[in-house]
C-alpha cells in the first residue's frame, strides 16, 4: 500500500496518470501473480494505491529487479519524500501486502477510518463476464455516490474464483447509515449476480496495523 501526494489542482492529471500507466499495466502483469487497485480522494489529493502479492517470494522477487523499482519511482511524479515499506497479513487470506508510504503524516488512510471487506464467490468459468459486471456497476456507481463519502475499488482474484470489493468510509456514522439503508442493501445484491454463497463481510479500522473489528455481518 503506498501514497501519491500531489498538487490537488493537479488531481486528474495524476489520476489519469495512475491509470494508465500503472494500473492497466499491472492488471496485464501476470507473471508477478499480483493485483492492485486505487483508491481516489481527490480532498485530501492523495492517491492510495494497494498491490496484494500472492506470496513472499513473489514480493521479493519483484522488489530485487532494478527495472522495477525504477518504475515505480516513474510513475510516483508527486511524492516529495521518500517511502517506507511494511507488510503484513490482509485479512488472514495468506497474501502478503507492501505498504510503501511518506515518512511524514499520511492523510490517507486517517486513524478510525472503517474498511468494508466483501468476498465474492462466484463460478470460476465466469470470471471475465463478473469482472466486467463489477466494473461497470459497483466501482462506477461507488465513484457517483459521493452521498455516502466512499470510496471503493476490486480486488482480481480470478485464480481463486473471487472478486474482493474494498470500500473504505471516511467515517463510522456513514458505513451506519449506507447499511440501515435497504435501498443500499438491496443494490448490493443485485451487483453480485454471480455469487454461489453469502459474502463474507469484516470490517477493519485503519490504522498503522489493521485492527479487525467485526468479523462477519
């Protein structure tokens, strides 16, 4: 997980950036067996990108090639600092996370902010028509829906037969209310067409570790 912190009146020129010429190209990178998606908050202009490895060795593999760390300075054209990294366990899936970040105070994610996790299960031969749909409809209604203060984007998993959906809430009161809301809910539903049993849903605070809070919903 890492943070691209710009100019804010340069937003969509580094969102346009982020997305061509990394997400595009690591969703095509499949020999680093890694995923990886954005989350926007063009307040606090900032960019949190987050790449969750399938194993150790595949993270340090890929940090040990020269040519792939200089790409990653490339496409940080904002970053006025140097970055650390951590890694730890997300979810308790196995799957290693980096977390590269400014050592000065990150915005984003700010302590207490709640993080919805939702696995999706879905028939395996159906990947590609699920992902399109996911795309389509969750992360493009999630970027609307500026009324609940989210934001949201996808794991891939299409090894595991899975989409991952993310979505962090700048605060406890509007998870509460987006959840009480049956319109929310039943929307919701109608977005995972393809799963062949209940997502399973926590919730995590973020801090500098994730501390889980609710385990299912």
């Amino acid at each position: 997980m890492y943070v691209h912190r710009f100019k804010k009146d340069r937003w969509k020129e580094a969102r346009a950036t982020f997305q061509s010429r990394f997400y595009r190209e690591i969703k095509n990178d499949t020999k680093d067996f890694r995923d990886s998606f954005i989350l926007e908050n063009p307040e606090e202009a900032e960019i949190l990108g987050v790449t969750i490895w399938r194993s150790k060795k595949d993270l340090d593999d890929w940090q040990q090639q020269p040519e792939r760390a200089k790409h990653l300075k490339e496409l940080d054209d904002y970053r006025s600092q140097p970055f650390e990294a951590k890694r730890f366990d997300l979810l308790g899936m196995g799957s290693e996370v980096a977390i590269r970040r400014h050592h000065k105070p990150v915005l984003i994610p700010k302590p207490g902010t709640l993080v919805e996790v939702t696995t999706n299960f879905f028939d395996k031969a159906r990947w590609k028509e699920a992902r399109d749909t996911f795309e389509r409809e969750i992360v493009h209604q999630a970027r609307k829906d500026e009324k609940d203060v989210r934001d949201s984007f996808f794991l891939e998993r299409p090894q595991e037969g899975e989409v991952i959906t993310v979505t962090v809430w700048r605060s406890a009161k509007a998870l509460e209310e987006w959840t009480k809301n049956p319109a929310s809910a039943k929307e919701a539903k109608q977005f995972d067409r393809f799963r062949s049993r209940p997502a399973e849903v926590k919730q995590f605070r973020v801090l500098d570790e994730i501390e889980e809070l609710v385990q299912h919903r």
